[in-house]
C-alpha cells in the first residue's frame, strides 16, 4: 500500500499588505508519498515557494495568514500546531534547504556548529557526539578534509560546499521530507548537476521524500516522479514526470515547455515565450487565472474556474478544454 | 596579527605626537598666560615666576623641553595649584573619572543593546514605540539639561539620590544617568535597525528550519551578527563619555580629571591642559586599537593583518 507522507488539502494562504489581502496560494491540493520526488514548478509569484514554507509555518505570521485547509504530515495536522510544538517539527522530521546558499548560512557560526544544532537540539546529542555526527556528514555530502572544515565558516567555503553544508544541515536528523526551495537556482551549471546527483544519492540512501521546488524544468525531468505545475496560487496539473513532459494538458504547462531550449532544433529559431505575466493576486480573477495569457481561452474561462480533472490515472489538469462534457462535446 | 599589532603601535606613537605638538602651539597662540589673572605683580616677580617655569626660553625649547617630559611620563608642575605637579592631579583625579565613565560605558552598553534588541523583537508594538521614543529623548536632550532635570527631581523634589558630590555609590547614579542617556539612545536605536535588517535575514530562515527557539534564534544567531556596527561606535563612544564628562563632573561637583581639565583651560594653566589632553588622548588611541581588537573576536570573517595579505 503506498504511504502518503503528506497531504495538503484545500490550502489557502493571504498575506495582508497595506494594499489589501494578497491571496498567494488558492485552494492547492497534493500529496507526496514516501520514498518519492515531487516537483513544485511555475514561474516567479507563483505561490510555489509560500506553499513550500507553509508547510513548515515558516512565513512569517503576520503578516501571513492560512486562511483555510489542512497540511496533514503523517496524518496529523500542522495546520494547528502550536509554534512550540512546530518547533519540535521542523529540522527533525521536515528539514529544508534554500535558494540562496551564500546568505542560508550564518557568516559568525562554523558550519560545524550549524550542523549540530539541530542535532543537539533534536537528539540529545552531548556536543562532542554531535560534532562527529557533523564530521560524518560532511563525508555524506561529499566535502573533503571534514575534520578541518567542520571549524571553518562560510566564507571559507564556495559557493556549491556551502549548499552541500546546507545539505548536511537539513539532512543532520534524517527527517522523512526535504522540501528543497531552488536549491540550484543560485549555483553554477556543473556544481547544479552535482547538488543534484547528490541529493539524488542521499534520497535512494536515506528514503526521504523531497519536495523539489523549481522553475527549471531540466531539474525535474532528472530528479523527480511527479510534476504539480502551479500557476496563479493554484495547482493546475499533476502528472508524473512523462505525463507532464510528453502528454501536457493544460496551456499553461505546454507553454512552460515550449519555452525551454532544445538541443534537437534550430538554434536560429527563438524560443516561444508565454506572453504576459501572471494576474495580481490582490483582486484574483473570477475565472481560470490563465485567460487573459491562453491561446485557447474561451468565454467559459473568464466566468467560471475550471476544477482539476481527471485525464489518466496519474495525470490531472485544470482546464475546460479537459472537462469531461467538453471531452463529450468534441467527440459527438 | 603581531606584525600588524606593531604597525598599529606606531601608528598610534605618530598621531600622540601630532597631537602633543598640535595642542602645544595652539595654546601657546591663546593671548594671555598662567599668571594674567594675579593682580599687581611686579615686574621683576613676573620675570621670576616666567624663569622658574622656563617660561622665558624661546618657544622651540619650551617645546622640546616638554616632548623630553612626555616621553619620561613627567608632565611638570601645575601653575596654579603650587603644591601638585600634574601627574599627581592625573593619578587624583582619574580614578574618579574612571569609575564614573566605566559605570556609564556599561550602562549605555547593556541598557542600549537590550532596549534596542527588545524595540527590534517587539517591532511595530508598544514596546518598539516607547524604546525609541526614549532614543529620541536621550538623543536630543544634552546632557548638562539633563542632569539639572535629574537634580531637580531625584534630589530636590523627591530626595532619591543626593545632589552632588563624590562620596559613595548614591552619589554616582545620577552622573551616571546622565553621562549615559546619549549613548543609550544612539546604541539603542543602532541596534533595532540592525536587528530588523538581521532578522530578514536568510541564515535566520535556516536557524527556524532547524527548529531552534526564538530565544536561541535571537541570542545565538541574531544579536553577534546585528553587534557588528555597534562595537564600530564603541570608539567614538569612548570619546563622548570623556568630553562628557567634562561638564556632567562639573554639574555634580565630582573631583574627577574632566573638572580639573575645564578649570585648567579658564586658568591658562599649561601643563595641565597638555597632561590632561596627552593622557586623554593615549586613553582614546588605546580603545580605538581594543575596539578593532574586538571586532575580531565578534566577526570570524575579519582578520588584523596587513593590506593585501591574508
């Protein structure tokens, strides 16, 4: 039987703004089961990045706010966790690693002291057993000479060690999810493939589950199952990593592709962008978020907001092209 | 680190004597001597006075004869006091000044660092709100008003603290407050502002992810990183609370270095104001070189070494 890990259902998060309420992620729905690689993607705004923190309650509260839905985490609800009790959550069970990893590390702690932290805090390490623990996974994550590193600060380190170093960190307690925000967006090609392989490695060793989030579609096809494309606060497909490669459904997701450069056409050709950019989620629109964007908008797209719907047993997309009467309509 | 030390060291005997020379010949320059102020004295009797502190040799000997004293640590006799020379009126009065200046240090030290790490926890609340508006009073009222203020009321309406003098740990409260509330006020808000920028900071996301406390999160990552530009104003800080102390001494009647300094300069007492000024200024050279010190202890990422080497 396949264990879910993680569900999230009906998530809605707002951060309020002088502005007005900000709705940045709208009613998501999705689940990571153990053992597996899901990948977030969608471009900037998208509400990836607030769906991974929230699943930590890492935004900050005000001014976030989840105004509705559940994030159950081994069938139990984060949602009204206390912060005290999050705390015991959070580096033990769900570890996390950032985009940024020149400014994710502390610059006057030693990245020895970083790593044991959490394990001191966690697992009631004494601090000579947790420092070899984090020698241990220096070796894990591939840094040479971890007695001498582990007394060294960041800016001893480049910048792909210091993502290994923050590999270590989220991985110190072997927590059942890594949510991984970009972790290669900040790190040159060859190092990427590396963070990458690595992650990969530590995966199949230690059987976490990842959450991936990325804009580089690249990344997904090499690391991940599943694929949810998120666009405008919502979920607008999932599918595995072929359905949603091979088979796309939504406009969205096919532009998404479209706009990635391939190897096998002319290099003269431009690339085809999505015009546009996503809408303010300060007055949302009533109907698909995509219309004003769509190729294929119709005059249902504005009005109504189209549900997830079935295509295979994997694969699900958010469109009224794929509605089941549609389907019907262009049969007859 | 001692190479550097070294250069630090000579650098610091350079300026020393910039300073010894500067104030020698601006002082010198001031119309008027140690003696104008002594009604009807006789000609001769001035002669004598001037020959006996060699007041009447050119100036470039006077100048040398004092620089031969500096480096010996002998400052010469004071004019107007006859009975004490001025490395006795340093070693009277500087323990006084030491104590109160000490006392104000650290007041103004922790009291600024904990109001402003609190405003910058409680940022946009009342506490945030009250904090600096008490910045804002200490950095705009001067503190001469504001020890009459403290004397007004803590002595006179409500008899808290005596109202001058040096006697006991009472009678150094007052001074202290009031020596400290400009500092205060300038740390305090120092520090907000950096802990708000610190604590928007990604390594304090991470420090969360983990699942550290907020007590953790603030003291162990927070505060070193947001301490940074304070230690930088310890320097300057050093040198406000001796200029301060000049008038706040004066206000509460404490027999301390700064007074004598403020009436030596009235009298034209040269030696004093020269010894007082050189020690002052061996007292601030010396902090400005432990604050540099410091910061190495506080930010990994600094190293003391020459220019261009690691």
């Amino acid at each position: 039987m396949e264990e879910r890990i993680l569900e999230v259902k009906d998530l809605h998060v707002s951060f309020h703004t002088y502005a007005g309420e900000v709705k940045a992620v709208r009613g998501v729905n999705f689940h990571v089961k153990r053992g597996e690689a899901v990948a977030i993607v969608g471009e900037s705004g998208c509400g990836k990045s607030v769906t991974a923190q929230t699943l930590m309650k890492l935004i900050p509260m005000p001014p976030g706010e989840i105004k509705k839905g559940e994030i159950l985490f081994n069938g139990v609800n984060l949602v009204n966790k206390s912060n005290k009790e999050m705390e015991s959550i959070r580096g033990k069970d769900i570890g996390m690693i950032f985009q940024d990893p020149m400014t994710s590390l502390n610059p006057t702690l030693t990245i020895g002291n970083q790593i044991m932290e959490g394990l001191i805090k966690h697992q009631n390490m004494s601090r000579s057993d947790a420092r070899n623990r984090a020698i241990e996974l220096l070796t894990l994550v591939g840094i040479p000479q971890p007695e001498k590193r582990v007394d060294q600060y960041p800016h001893e380190f480049s910048g792909g060690m210091r993502q290994r170093a923050m590999i270590a960190i989220a991985l110190a307690c072997s927590p059942q999810l890594l949510i991984a925000d970009e972790p290669t967006t900040a790190l040159d090609v060859t190092i990427q493939a590396q963070i990458l392989d690595l992650m990969k490695e530590l995966q199949k060793k230690m059987n976490t589950s990842i959450i991936l989030i990325t804009h580089d579609l690249g990344v997904v096809a090499e690391m991940c199952d599943r694929v949810i494309v998120m666009y405008a606060g919502k979920v607008i497909e999932t599918g595995t990593v072929d359905d949603i490669f091979y088979n796309p459904q939504h406009p969205y997701t096919k532009g998404l592709l479209r706009s990635v450069p391939r190897l096998d056409l002319n290099r003269d050709e431009p690339l085809t962008p999505i015009f546009g950019t996503p809408p303010d989620l300060l007055r949302p629109p009533v109907g698909c978020g995509f219309t004003a964007r769509c190729e294929s908008a119709m005059r249902v797209c504005q009005e109504y907001d189209p549900e997830l719907n079935d295509i295979s047993s994997t694969q699900r997309a958010a469109c009224w092209l794929q509605h089941p009467l549609a389907q019907n309509r262009a049969g007859s | 680190m001692i190479r550097y030390l070294g250069k630090r060291i000579i650098f610091m005997i350079l300026s020393l004597f910039l300073i010894v020379t500067a104030t020698f010949f601006i002082m010198k320059a001031v119309p008027g001597g140690p003696f104008t102020s002594e009604k009807n004295v006789p000609d001769e009797i001035k002669a004598a006075l001037e020959a006996k502190y060699k007041l009447n040799l050119p100036l470039h000997e006077q100048y040398l004869d004092y620089l031969k004293g500096v480096i010996t640590w002998d400052l010469g006799p004071s004019f107007v006091e006859k009975s004490s020379t001025v490395n006795d009126m340093i070693s009277r009065g500087f323990p006084v000044s030491a104590h109160l200046g000490a006392q104000a240090l650290l007041l103004a030290i922790f009291g600024g660092i904990t109001l402003g790490v609190v405003a910058a926890l409680k940022h946009n609340k009342w506490q945030d709100y009250s904090a600096m508006l008490i910045a804002v009073l200490g950095l705009s009222v001067p503190g001469f008003i504001l020890a009459s203020f403290y004397q007004y009321f803590f002595a006179i309406k409500w008899g808290i603290f005596p109202i001058a003098k040096w006697e006991g740990f009472e009678y150094t409260v007052l001074p202290s407050l009031a020596l400290a509330a400009m500092p205060i006020a300038f740390i305090a808000r120092l520090t907000r502002s950096n802990m708000l920028e610190v604590l928007g900071q990604d390594y304090i996301k991470t420090a969360k992810a983990k699942g550290l406390n907020t007590v953790t999160i603030t003291v162990k990552h927070a505060i070193r990183n947001a301490l940074l530009p304070v230690i930088t104003y310890l320097g300057p800080l050093l040198a406000n609370i001796l200029t301060g102390a000049f008038v706040i001494e004066r206000i509460f009647g404490i027999p301390g270095l700064g007074r004598e300094f403020v009436i030596s300069i009235t009298n034209r007492d040269y030696t004093v104001i020269m010894g007082t000024t050189v020690f002052y200024a061996i007292i601030l050279v010396v902090g400005i070189l432990l604050v540099d010190i410091a910061y190495t202890l506080v930010d990994p990422r600094i190293k003391l070494s020459d220019a261009g080497r690691e």
